[in-house]
C-alpha cells in the first residue's frame, strides 16, 4: 500500500466492501427497522390511494407487508375518527358488514388546524 502508515484500506472501494460486509454481519439498527417499515407502509398507502381516497380491505395491505402500528402522526375528525398517518397519507380501520377495511386519505390543507 502507498501513502500514509497508518492507512487501513488499499483504496475507496476496499474500504466501501469492508463496510458493507460489516453492516451485513452485525444486526440491523432499530432506527433502520422503523425507517424502512415507515417507507414500505407508504409506499403501499400511495399505490392503494389514487384518487386521494379509498377503501381497501386490511387483509389486502397486510399482505403487501403493511404494519399499521408504524405510523407519523395523526388526525382527529369532527366526528371523534381518528386517522392514523405515514408521512401525507392517512388510514382509519373500519368494519363493515364482518369486514375489515381501512380507509384511505391524501393530507389536505384543512388538516392542519
């Protein structure tokens, strides 16, 4: 190796593996755990809610890999409904007819007051 004496690595891409081969050893941070189910719940959120509101069946977003007790923050209705949310998009559980559903919301201006 060239340079200093105390370098560890023979270049970036040595020293870059070496990390990766450590990250994939060791066991996966709680902050990664919650961040990536935070993604994956919306990024299923969003592919069920088009039109900025829908109803799907909790059976079907359970499926894709939904966890429904990750969650941003929350919204409470006139009506007492409280909507939970996964960055702008929100789910409220429902049963209807022996089924459950979860309906879904887009964010919307009138929310924040």
């Amino acid at each position: 190796m060239r340079g200093r004496s105390d370098k560890l690595f023979c270049d970036l891409h040595c020293k870059s593996a070496y990390h990766y081969r450590s990250a994939l050893e060791n066991e996966p941070r709680f902050f990664n755990q919650v961040d990536n189910q935070l993604k994956q719940n919306r990024r299923i959120l969003k592919s069920y809610n088009k039109a900025g509101k829908a109803t799907v069946r909790v059976q079907v977003l359970e499926q894709q890999g939904f966890n429904p007790k990750f969650f941003t923050h929350y919204w409470k209705n006139n009506k007492g409904d409280v909507y939970l949310f996964v960055y702008e998009y929100g789910f409220l559980k429902r049963k209807e007819q022996h089924i459950e559903k979860y309906i879904l919301v887009h964010w919307q201006d009138y929310m924040n007051s």
